[in-house]
C-alpha cells in the first residue's frame, strides 16, 4: 500500500478535532474555555442548546477524544483525491448499508446545512424516522450524524465507530490510500442510519458531489442550492464548472429541486438532468417564495410549492437566504412523497407550519447575547457574506455594527471583506486556533486595505476580540442600538458560541 499523505507529518486538519495525544486536551482550546468564563459571565446565554457539549462523565470524554484523535490521524476533508472507489469499498464490506433506506441528497454552495435541518424538520413533523449527515460540524464532531432530529449521544457514536473500523482496516489494506476522515464519517453515518433504522436519510455532500464520498447513495431527490465561487481550486474558477461537479449527485429519473442559479450553473444542470432522465423543479418556476415580512424572531412566510400555496408560515431565522432555503426545502419534501404538479394536492399545512416554527440553525445569524446584541454568522465565502450582511441589516437595524472577523487562508478573504464593509462601522480581525486560520496581522494588511486603518483592530486570541468588540459597541451612549457580529469561519463561529456559554 502507497505511503497516504496523512502517514507523513503535517499539519492537522481545521475541520478534525485537533487532540493532544499526550495530554488529551487541545492547548489551544483550553486557551479558549478558560478565556470562555468572563464571557460566559456578561452573555446570559443559556448552557445548552442543539449543539451538544463535551460529555460530562470524563470515561466517556476520553473514549470520545480518543475517537476523534484516531479519526483526526486520517487525511483531512480539505485534501481530496476525487474517487468514490475507498467509500465504494467500505460500503460493499458492511454490507451496502446505504440501500437500507431512500435518500434526500444536498449539493450547493451555500445553505446546504439549514436546508438540511429544514428537510429533516419536515420529514420528522409527518412521522418519519429521520437520519442527517452534514459537515463540518460547529462545536462537536457528534453533530454531524443525526437521528430523530438531534446529533447521536457521544455513546452511540463511539459504538458506531467501534463497529466499522474492523472494516475500515480492511478496505486500508486493499486501497492504494487509506481511507479519508470524511469517507470514514460517511461510512459512519450510512450505518447509524442502517442500523436505526431510518425512514429517510438528508445527506448534504462535503465538497462538490459527483466525487465526493456521500455520493454512493441513490438519492431519489437531488436538491442544489445555490452556486457560487468557493473551494475554486477544487471544483473549477467558474459557477459552471463548480455546477458540472455537483451536478453529479442528479442520479437517473430522480427528482432535482434547483434553487435559484447564475445562468451558466442552470444551463450545467439541466443538461446533466435530461442526460439522466431527471425531473426538474426551479424556484421562481415551479416553486418559490411569494411573500416575506420581518417578524419578532424570525420571518412570515408564504411559499409556493409543488402542489400548492403554503401561508402564515414563521420560519425563526433571518434573512432572505433562509426564506428561499424554506422554499427549497418544502419542494424537496413535496417531491419526495410524490407531489409535483400533475398532482392536485399539498402536505397538511398546519404541519409544515409546525414543522417550519421548529427549525434551528446554530451560527447562521444566531444571536448568542443580548446587550449588546452579539450574531454568529458562520459565512466564509464574498456569496455567504453578502447575504449575511444584507439579512443583519434587514432584521436587526444596528445604529452600529462591529465585526469580528477570523477567516481560513485559502478563501477569498478580499472578498468576504467587501462584502461586509458597507455594514461594519469597525472591525476587529482575529484568528481561530486551527493551523488553517489566517494570521491575524495578515488578515488585518488586507482589511486595512478594504476598510481603511482607522477602522480595522487586532486582537489575535479570538476572547479579546469578541471583548474588543463589545467594547466598541458599548463605549458612546449614541450607539445603544450597537451590535456585534462574529463571523468568518465555521471554526470561528463554533469557538465564539463556547466562549459565550453555548456549549
């Protein structure tokens, strides 16, 4: 077997749980709960939440991170060799555990997480046992495999790795590369769900879809979200080229639910659709958003499905991107019990409403402290930054808004910058504790350039930022309506939400 570049040193992997071997806890992260409890002590925020926190039983903590240091040890989501042939392997030794059950599958750019949660939430309220696989995760590693709505205790996930790592060596030992972190997460998930069992699985890819390793589903929905430039180097420098990627996860005579589209992606995925025989359905065509107003908490909606109109729906996230996630997410329902619009009939709609009013979406615009208002939002792209910006201006009308940014290298840091200046009164640059964050006085040279000097601050330990922050939104008393946004990373999102006790 070829020597794997994980075998090699190198720098651990952001989206890994970085562990320190020998002293089973990441320096970093001790860094981060201890600078945690004067920020835990201003926020008022409650202790728990959707995001499970590290077990409190410390037998079952160390058999967790140990796991997780196994797992961390493999080669990390973000360097990819594009095959399914590994993932296609270990699926064939546990038995082909992804048939078990019929499948929603998720590409896009941005917004694939919410509308996951969207999807399951649906899927739950009319009584079926559901199973999520979404990534990266915000705080821990169990989020990413769902059942029944929540992520699996840190018991069931331990016993479910315990189970396919027996087969993971195998496939080891006949592949010219072990197999990857992600591949051994999805292997992961398809058996947790197999062995649920589950009515229906809502898979959402790691990156792009015709190679990635969810990809060994037969989803009789495919569901795109919009495109944008991200991940380039991976999946081609235009939206075409990234479409003709994700278009692969359109599998033959499935139903694909297209979120809206530059030209150039649409154009990419429904060619593949006829190639396939799919049945497509476009927002702003067969379905969409017909009205929107800003509630208290959220938004009211009234969307257009398949089969019919859907109204008075309260959808408790913010912003014009989550209202068209509904959309899609209500079509990709719809299609998956059979409703289109050769069928004259809709879902019970006080049950979507039902469904709708119970969504969350941890650190997408998620207020975490009130006085000053401090927002999570885990944008890391200029597309996921122009809705955030527009969404916190629309639904929380800030006198002032601070932000507090820390953001991985290899995005498009310029980007996301000019995307948030016309919002941000100042900015306070940081970095996550990951080897993949940018430098925070490299990151600051850039948002001098976009923002000017005497609006930009660093403060490299992300504790004294948010600190900073709040200072400056508390420091004049015209500014009572001043706010904070953290952003930048879904690293940095998921470090902010435990400095401000949501984990």
């Amino acid at each position: 077997m070829s020597e794997h570049p994980a075998d090699r040193p190198a720098e651990p992997d952001p989206f890994d749980e970085i562990v320190d071997a020998e002293t089973d806890r990441d320096p970093d992260l001790a860094v981060i709960e201890a600078g945690s409890r004067t920020l835990r002590a201003q926020s008022g925020a409650p202790s728990h939440d959707a995001v499970p926190a590290r077990p409190a039983d410390p037998e079952l903590d160390r058999a967790l991170r140990a796991v997780e240091t196994e797992l961390a040890g493999r080669w990390g989501e973000t360097k990819l060799e594009p095959s399914v042939t590994r993932i296609a392997a270990l699926m064939d030794v546990l038995g082909e555990p992804q048939r078990a059950y019929p499948s929603i599958h998720i590409t896009g750019t941005n917004g694939k997480t919410s509308t996951a949660r969207m999807i399951e939430a649906l899927l739950s309220a009319f009584e079926l046992r559901t199973g999520r696989y979404t990534s990266p995760h915000v705080q821990s590693i169990t989020e990413r495999i769902s059942l029944d709505g929540a992520p699996v205790d840190p018991e069931r996930f331990i016993s479910t790795y315990e189970d396919v790592k027996p087969y993971v060596e195998m496939v080891d030992a006949a592949q010219e590369y072990r197999l990857s972190f992600f591949e051994v997460l999805t292997g992961m998930a398809y058996a947790a769900f197999a062995d649920a069992p589950v009515d229906v699985a809502v898979v959402e890819v790691g990156m792009g879809g015709a190679w990635d390793a969810t990809n060994v589903i037969d989803g009789s929905v495919a569901v795109i979200t919009p495109i944008a430039l991200d991940h380039t180097d991976r999946l081609g420098s235009t939206t075409g080229e990234i479409a003709a990627e994700k278009a692969g996860v359109i599998k033959q005579d499935a139903t694909v639910i297209l979120a809206q589209q530059p030209v150039d992606a649409a154009q990419v995925i429904l060619k593949k659709a006829v190639e396939v025989d799919a049945t497509v359905a476009r927002e702003g065509m067969e379905f969409g958003v017909v009205s929107r107003e800003i509630a208290v908490g959220g938004q009211l909606l009234t969307l257009r499905g398949l089969g019919g109109e859907y109204g008075e729906i309260f959808l408790p996230l913010y912003g014009a991107h989550q209202a068209h996630n509904a959309a899609v997410a209500l079509a990709a329902v719809e299609a998956f019990f059979g409703i289109g619009a050769d069928h004259a009939r809709t879902l019970d709609a006080d049950t979507v409403r039902k469904a709708f009013a119970a969504v969350s979406s941890p650190g997408r615009l998620e207020v975490v402290r009130r006085s000053p208002t401090v927002v999570l939002d885990a944008a890391h792209n200029p597309a996921g930054a122009l809705a955030a910006a527009e969404a916190v201006t629309e639904s929380f009308g800030f006198s002032r808004l601070i932000g507090v940014v820390g953001a991985s290298g290899d995005k498009d840091v310029r980007g996301l910058l000019e995307a948030f200046e016309p919002v941000f009164a100042e900015i306070v640059v940081t970095q996550n504790s990951t080897p993949r964050a940018m430098d925070a006085d490299a990151l600051a040279a850039v948002a001098v350039e976009v923002f000017g000097d005497d609006r930009v601050v660093v403060e490299p330990r992300l504790d004294e930022a948010i600190e900073a922050a709040i200072t400056l939104a508390e420091e004049e008393a015209e500014y009572a309506g001043a706010g904070v946004l953290v952003t930048g990373s879904v690293i940095t999102v998921g470090e902010a939400r435990l400095l401000l006790g949501r984990g």
